[in-house]
C-alpha cells in the first residue's frame, strides 16, 4: 500500500475522521483485530481506546508492543483514573489523550509517539504529578521514632537539652531517655557524631 510522503501509517481501533498527515491502514473494532493487524501491517502508530471488545486496550498494548514492538500505542480514551492512566503507561503506551481532544492535538500526538516522544494530555501530567508528591518521602533513619527523629533534629540545630525538652514540650528526663536511645540506633559513641550524622541527611536547619 503506498502511503503519502509524510504521512503516518496508523491502524484505528477509535472512531476518527479523514486527518492531514495520517494514513490510515487499517479500521478495526476488537481488541484482538487491533492485535492482528498491527501485527500484520507493521504501522508507526496504533491508536486505540483503553475500553474495546474482546481484548481491553491495556492487554492489546502488551500484545501489540510483543508482535511489532516498533509500533507505539497512542490511547484516546474518555477513561481517565489514575489506575487505568498508569496501566496503559506501564503496558508500554507512548500517548494517553482524553477523549474530547481537538483534532490538532490528535495529530501532535501522532507524529510525535511516530517520532519516539511519548504524549500525555494535561489531565495525566497532573495525575503523574499528584501521585509524585503524593508519596512520602523515605525517612532517613527509619528505626527512629518520630519523637526521637524530632529530638535528634533539634540536636542537629545545636540545641542543649533544656531547649529541646522546652520546644517539644517534654521532660529532660525523657530527652535525655531519647538522646540516650538515638545514640544507641545510631550507634554512634556521641551526641555530637549523632549530631553530625543526622546533619548530612539534612537534618538540623533553622526553623
């Protein structure tokens, strides 16, 4: 089949008109079409909906990606959790549009998975972004509890132990019951090494 000079050979299993720059090869409408003839047509791009008959766009993504790994998988769904975003992502899509995107984005995203850019609409570049500053970052001494972290903190900042009982509001007996038990996790001879150690991970900055 020749293909216009410039063009982007595409195999549809989504609904879309007549576009400039994309060829279309193939129309199909199961998950296990969409499969077969990418397998078979070899085209720059699939793009497909994660809901389809048969095989979910998500299982057509793997299957695809094993029997023409050169094809990239552009997903144009109206499906927008975060679960089903990720999936598709993990299963080796290089695009994931919302459904309602306008022709010109179409075809951006098209060439540009063609290309080896991998395309994401507005709402997953948010949905990565929530699920990155959503997690919790790895505690630098995790066999510390959150009071003996907050102790060894103010130790850090240089702080004497009447300071320390003062700000957190404990007794200097209980400080000095956990600087006893950070020293000893830490296993450090010193508050002034566990003090130091704790002022490399970060630890210790002015309020």
């Amino acid at each position: 089949m020749r293909t216009p000079v410039g063009d982007v050979r595409v195999v549809l299993g989504v609904p879309l008109s007549a576009t400039p720059g994309i060829s279309v090869v193939a129309r199909v409408k199961t998950g296990w079409e969409a499969v077969h003839e990418t397998g078979r047509l070899r085209p720059e791009v699939l793009l497909i909906d994660v809901r389809m008959p048969e095989l979910d766009g998500i299982s057509v993504t793997r299957e695809v990606l094993k029997a023409a790994p050169r094809t990239a998988v552009l997903v144009l769904t109206d499906v927008r959790e975060s679960e089903s975003v990720f999936a598709a992502m993990r299963a080796g899509a290089r695009g994931y549009l919302p459904g309602d995107a306008g022709e010109a984005d179409i075809v951006r995203a098209v060439r540009g998975v063609a290309a080896g850019s991998a395309v994401f609409g507005e709402h997953v570049a948010r949905q990565v972004l929530d699920m990155l500053f959503a997690v919790t970052p790895a505690r630098p001494f995790p066999t510390l509890t959150t009071r003996e972290e907050e102790v060894l903190d103010l130790l850090a900042a240089g702080q004497a132990n009447h300071v320390i009982a003062q700000r957190l509001g404990l007794a200097p007996k209980t400080v000095r019951n956990h600087v006893s038990a950070v020293m000893t996790k830490l296993d450090t001879p010193s508050r002034a090494e566990a003090a130091e150690r704790a002022r490399l991970v970060g630890l210790g900055r002015p309020a």
